[in-house]
C-alpha cells in the first residue's frame, strides 16, 4: 500500500513538471568533430551530397541532420580512394 501511494505521488509530481509540450531537441550530427562537412535536407541535395563525397579526404566526416533527403539518382563513389563509408 506504501510503495502504491508512493507511486501515485511520484505520477503526480511527473505530471505536474511537464506541461504537455514536448521538447524538440535538435542534435548537431557534427559537433565536436573535425573536418566535417553538415548536410541539411532540401535544396539541392543530390548534389550537395554528391559534392561532399567527391571532395571528402582521409579523416573527413559528412554528417547528415535530422530530416527526409529525395534523391532521384545514384550517388557515385567511384573516385573514392582510402575513405570508409560508415552508415
């Protein structure tokens, strides 16, 4: 009966901190990290994209935010040499 009315309040208490809205937390996919190139969805991607990979060298990182990327073709790797493709 104890840990029951503990619970209750514990609920309660929860309830009353959070005033229904949740909280967008936007995480930055190159913080901290050297030599990284951010791509945001939109625009040109395909081609921002492309870029990126086509000019990355050893050590590079692409991150990509949060979101949706259309692409209406392929992406080549082709002229990639020494580089690892992490997904």
């Amino acid at each position: 009966m104890r840990s029951a009315l503990w619970m209750a309040g514990l609920a309660a208490l929860t309830l009353m901190a959070c005033d229904g809205t949740p909280e967008v937390v936007k995480i930055d996919p190159c913080q901290g990290i050297e030599n990284c190139t951010r791509i945001a969805p939109g625009g040109d991607v395909q081609r921002t994209v492309q870029t990126a990979l086509l000019t990355a060298k050893p050590g590079d990182t692409i991150g990509f935010e949060e979101g949706t990327f259309a692409f209406t073709g392929t992406l080549s790797l082709d002229d990639l040499a020494d580089c690892d493709l992490v997904i």
